[in-house]
C-alpha cells in the first residue's frame, strides 16, 4: 500500500457526507499543447493503486490523452484544510474493467453515454434520453482511465506553518518533506 493513502483515506473519511469529497481537477495537455483543467469524479483504485475516472470517448479529454498521457490530479479537502496533487499517466482501459464499472452504474448513469457529443453546440432535444432501457450492452462511448500515480504532494494547512510533503515512486515510495 502506498504510504500517501492513509493520509487520503483520512481526509476522505473527514469529508464523506460531502458530495463534493469525490470531485477531483484533472490536468491535461491539450492538443494544442496548452493546460486544460477540469472537474471529474473519483471511482476508485485499482488493486495497484492506480486512480479510477470514467470517460468518454468522443470527449476532447479523451482526445489530448491519445497524444499526450501526462497528468496531473488536485484533490482537495476544505473541512482538513488538506490538498493532494497527483502527477502520472494515464492508460485507457477498454477491457474487462471497463465493463465491469459499466455494469455497477445506475440506468440513470448509463443514459449520460448516450448523449449529444460533448462539447458540441446544445440543442434542445425534448427527445433525448434521460433513463437507460437496462440493456447490458456497454455503450461505446464510455471507458475507463487509470491514472498511474508516481508522485504525491500533499500540503496540510496549519497555523503558523504549513505542512508540505511529497513521495515520489521510485522502486518504493520515497517521502521527502518539502518547504510549503
């Protein structure tokens, strides 16, 4: 287990009643080589740590990660006055994980893979799809990212002086603790 996680699971546990706590900024280089920021949600570790955000596929996200892997996660926790930032890359998962985080979303949740493209101009469509007809089939729009953490910065903040630590994934998990 990384050594990083018990201070996550710490934070989190702090800010669970929050809907917010699984809400994190992802950083993406896009194709024009210029940041891109924006907000996804948390779904999970994989047995090796690696961080669990859904996607779709005709998303620009999906796009820029194609190109570029590189990635950069903020997480922060305002009831700890906590922020971690994740550096790794990200690895599209389209196999037997994919379909099995398909298969634990909601009717609900499958119906938002059927929508209009994202980022395409809106228009009102009364006959867009708002419920999942319960098919078991995984919609080719989704898939699943996993981020590869190798490094970690967490910075806790405390009167009079913050506290700022990092690891960095070398053959283990190496802790350094850094200036805030």
């Amino acid at each position: 287990m990384p050594p990083w996680l018990s201070q996550l699971s710490s934070a989190l546990t702090k800010e669970s009643k929050l809907i917010s706590s699984r809400w994190i900024q992802l950083a993406t280089i896009g194709i024009d080589n210029t940041p891109r920021v924006r907000t996804v949600v948390f779904r999970g570790w994989t047995d090796s740590f690696e961080m669990e955000i859904y996607t779709d596929k005709r998303s620009q996200k999906y796009y820029e990660l194609n190109v570029n892997n590189n990635v950069e996660i903020c997480w922060v926790f305002l009831n700890s006055k906590c922020q971690f930032r994740f550096r790794g890359t990200s690895i599209i998962d389209l196999g037997k994980d994919n379909l099995r985080h398909w298969n634990q979303l909601s009717d609900t949740s499958k119906s938002m893979w059927g929508w209009p493209k994202p980022g395409d101009h809106y228009i009102h469509d009364n006959e867009i799809e708002t419920s999942f007809k319960g098919e078991e089939k995984l919609s080719h729009n989704f898939s699943l990212l996993k981020i590869e953490i190798k490094q970690v910065d967490q910075l806790i903040i405390r009167k009079p002086i913050h506290i700022r630590r990092k690891w960095v994934k070398e053959e283990e998990w190496i802790e350094e603790r850094i200036n805030p």
